[in-house]
C-alpha cells in the first residue's frame, strides 16, 4: 500500500493515503487502521481517520518517533491476512420540508425541480461516511448527486435543530446538535446520534454508510417520543 508518513506536532503522526477523495482511499484507510488496531501497537492513544489520511497520536515517553515510524511499516508490509469489519448501512429517517426543512423549495428552485424530486434524489443511495468531525457525532458524507448541490447561505444561521439534515456545496449531513450553519436545511431527523452518556456515545463512524428515508410528520413524532427506544436499521453494504 502506497502512503506517506509525516510528523504532526510532538506526539503525532499523519498517514497520507493521496490527495484524492473516493471510495477506493477510503477503504485504504480503513484497512489500514483494521490492521493497525489489531497489531496493538503499545504506546498508540488514538487513530483518527479523515478524508485521504490517518492521524495517530502516541505517547513519546513509551514509544518514539523513529519506533513508531518502524511498527507502521511492518504492519503495512505484513502478508497476514487481517480480518475487515462488515460495512453496514444505517437507515435514517428524515421528514423533510416546512418547519422540518425550510430551505427544501430553496433546493427545488435553484435546480428547477419539484420539492418531492429532491427528496426522491437525497433518498435513492447509500452515503459513504468518510469522517466524524467539527463537532461529536457530525458525518461527513459522500455522493451527493451532482443535481442537489447548492450554494452555502451568505449570512450563516445561529443555530439550526439537533438532528437538520442539510446540504452545503457538494456535500450532505446531519447535524447533531443545536450549532450555527451556512447549509441549507432540508429535512430533520429525529434519531439521536451522540449521547454522551451511553458506553458507545457515537450512534455512526466512518466507514459505513448511511440511506435517508423519507417519513412523514407523524412518524417523526412517534420516533422522537421513543426516544434512545428506537433503535435504527441496518443491513450489510453490498
């Protein structure tokens, strides 16, 4: 496998798998870290994969620099066949428009297309999340159809709901708490994706993916009623 390795700070390093945003890279970088996490490396604190690279942050008092650098080679040029995690698809329900996606007919208008169309659109695939970031819980995701990409607001809101579902430039997601943004809003969700209390806080991680389904406004409120109940579907990527 073909990367380069540099230092971060003190206590770093970075992985750089390329400079190209694609799937390929992605299952690259998680391969990678399947095999990193099973060669329990002592001295490794966390592993931090985004778009095209994997920082690994360490401890320098139990492991240096140049050791560091000498385990990560191994590991890549190990032969043995480690085992990959199923890549799992999450469902998650949205109702989007009026109160829930204000900036729904915003979307319709700019690509002269119906409100239903655009909702037909963000619905029909299956969105790679490439990395968590900016804030807990926030999926970066890919595969935003060419035909949905919009224009971020010039005047960004204060705040948008836990759970807007939104659109900026070429890219999709959800955002899990009541935060500022410059994306256009088109829907809500009413699942949860970071409680902090839980044993496991983050509801998705990178390297699965995720598949919006439309619900209506009853639905949203039955699910938001269930609460940490409602347990999202999966199935296996094929």
């Amino acid at each position: 496998m073909r990367f380069e390795i540099s230092p971060l700070g003190d206590s770093a390093v970075r992985i750089s798998f390329g400079n190209t945003i694609n799937e390929k890279v992605n299952r690259q970088i998680t391969y990678f870290l399947n095999k990193l996490e099973q060669g329990r490396v002592k001295g490794i604190i966390e592993c931090v994969p985004a778009y095209t690279t994997l920082a690994i942050y360490y401890e320098p008092d139990v492991i240096s620099f140049e050791a560091l650098i000498k385990q990560l080679k191994t590991i890549d040029q190990s032969s043995e066949v480690f085992r990959q995690d199923r890549r799992l698809v999450y469902e998650i329900p949205v109702c989007y428009g009026g109160e829930y996606g204000e900036d729904l007919g915003f979307v319709a208008e700019y690509h002269g297309l119906g409100e239903q169309k655009v909702i037909d659109l963000h619905g029909d695939r299956e969105y790679l999340i490439y990395m968590m970031g900016f804030m807990p819980g926030f999926p970066y995701l890919g595969g935003l159809p060419d035909n949905l990409a919009v224009p971020r607001l010039e005047n960004p809101r204060q705040s948008v709901k836990p759970g807007a579902v939104g659109i900026g430039g070429n890219q999709t997601g959800i955002y899990p708490a009541d935060v500022p943004s410059g994306w256009r809003i088109i829907g809500t969700t009413p699942v949860n994706l970071f409680s902090p209390e839980k044993r496991e806080p983050f509801l998705l991680s990178s390297g699965h993916y995720i598949k919006f389904v439309p619900i209506n406004e009853e639905q949203f409120l039955s699910i938001k009623k269930m609460g940490e109940n409602y347990q999202v579907k999966t199935y296996e990527k094929r």
